[in-house]
C-alpha cells in the first residue's frame, strides 16, 4: 500500500505509549485486506487538545485509547455509546460522519479472555486491581454479566476508587466491597478469592520486574489475570504459574478488544490469526 491525500489514519493516544504494540497489530490488518489505512502512536498529555487537533484532519478514521485519558477523553466526544457511557470510560473513538463517537471494547474483551482461558466466574469472589479506565470497563463487564458472587475493589487513588463502586453500587446487583490497595488488604482478600484481576501499569515494560501482589499469597484456587501484555508474562503471571493459579496474558484481553476497534473503523471482519500472529511474534 502506498500512502497518499486518500490514506485513512488511526493512531493509540496515551502516555506513555512507546510499549504499545498497536500500530504492529493494526497496519499488518490493513495491509491483509489491502486498506488504505495507516495506524500511528501519539504520546498525548494534554488530551483535549490532543482530539481537537484530530479532529481538523480530514482523514482521521479513529483512535484507540489507553492510559491515562480513558476516563478523561469522554467530555471531548460528540457522543458515547450506551455501554461505554455507562462505564464512564472508552478505549475507542470512531470518526463517523464528521462526529467522534466514544466506545470501550476493554469490557467485551475482558470477559471473553476469561471464558476462553476456561475460567468459571458464577458464583466466585473477584479481586480487581485498580480502579482507572480498564478497570472500570471491566469491573462493570463483571458486574453486569459474569453472575460473580462479590466483586472487591482495591485502588491507591481513594477518589477514583470510591466513585467506580458507588457508580457500580448504584447500577448492578453485585455485592461491591473497595478498599485501599496495599499488602493489608491483599492480604485480607486474596486468600479467600477465586480470581484475581490487575488492571494497573505495575509490571508494564521496561519496570516488568515489579508486581503489587506479595508471591505469598497466590494460591492454587486462584485464577489471575492481568492485563498488562507488554512483557506476554509479566512476574506476578510467573508467580502465580508458580503458585499453581491458572494464568490469563493480558495479550488475551489485548487482541479481542482490538479486533473490535478494527471493525468499528473500517466495517469489515478483522484478519484475527493476522493480528495474532504478529502479536505472538513480538514476544519470542
């Protein structure tokens, strides 16, 4: 594909954003189908500005969202569709028609990672790590389709804590507990729990030698997940093999959600052992 004035583009805004193995992923899509399409990364802090600057290009087809801005991109859109709206958080923006519409595929993604990893989550007592835009996708993915019996929140930052389990209190019928996250309440809550789910940057590259969650306290009843994919195996998915808990990569979560974003930009069925593949490359 050549690049020219009719070239699509799409871009990951975030910081930081230099790990991210989006633009991997997306242009080796677009080159399978033959799209003119270019998918780029933009290290973003100031993230109104950010999405006014795209929105005077012309061509701007869409952009995934991470890390720190999914929260706060939402006053910036148009609009945002019901299940991201009552998220509070996006992870997608679609260009359509001159508006940009806010979406999250991380909820989606998140809950088809564990059913395919074969984990059982009716009925379980889930410990959540975090309490940002991911999180939040995925604590109201839980709450509103696994049939978990409990679903605890455990956070550093007490306001963005407390607003998501009264935001999760006030719209499902989970029992939510929140507390600080910190080796107290680790302690109080892993041992008695069937799954765990880290949904902070802790153990991102390049500081993949860190993990928040003492070994001590994985235990062979545990599933864990973490959604970090950037090292595939992070140390507290090692320790957690280690410790006999069945393990989710975030790479799982990763790849469904971005097979929603393509589709959402370019309405066509996303080459998904494309994108795979050259995912599953970047870690050999």
């Amino acid at each position: 594909m050549e690049l020219s004035v009719q070239t699509q583009f799409c871009g990951v805004i975030g910081n930081p954003v230099e790990h991210s193995l989006s633009p991997a992923i997306h242009n080796a899509a677009f080159r399978k189908l033959g799209l003119n399409y270019v998918y780029l990364a933009w290290k973003v802090d100031t993230i109104g500005d950010a999405i006014k600057g795209l929105r005077a290009l012309g061509n701007f087809r869409g952009a995934s969202v991470t890390i720190p801005h999914k929260v706060s991109a939402v006053p910036f859109l148009d609009d945002v569709e019901p299940t991201a709206r009552h998220i509070g958080a996006i992870n997608t923006i679609v260009a359509e028609n001159g508006r940009l519409i806010g979406y999250n595929t991380d909820a989606t993604g998140s809950l088809r990672a564990l059913k395919e990893g074969g984990v059982v989550l009716e009925g379980r007592r889930i410990v959540l790590l975090g309490s940002g835009g991911a999180a939040r996708a995925i604590a109201f993915a839980l709450a509103a389709e696994s049939g978990a019996d409990k679903l605890i929140l455990l956070g550093v930052d007490d306001r963005e804590r407390t607003a998501l389990a009264s935001d999760l209190r006030s719209k499902t019928n989970v029992a939510i507990e929140d507390a600080c996250l910190d080796d107290s309440t680790l302690g109080r809550t892993v041992p008695d729990a069937q799954i765990l789910i880290h949904c902070t940057p802790v153990g991102m590259s390049p500081k993949a030698d860190a993990s928040c969650v003492p070994a001590s306290l994985l235990h062979p009843g545990l599933a864990v997940m973490d959604i970090v994919y950037n090292p595939r195996e992070t140390r507290l998915l090692t320790e957690a093999k280690r410790a006999g808990c069945k393990t989710i990569p975030g790479l799982e979560m990763f790849l469904n959600q971005a097979v929603t974003q393509f589709e959402l930009w370019t309405n066509q069925s996303a080459p998904v052992d494309v994108m795979r593949v050259v995912l599953e490359s970047r870690f050999q």
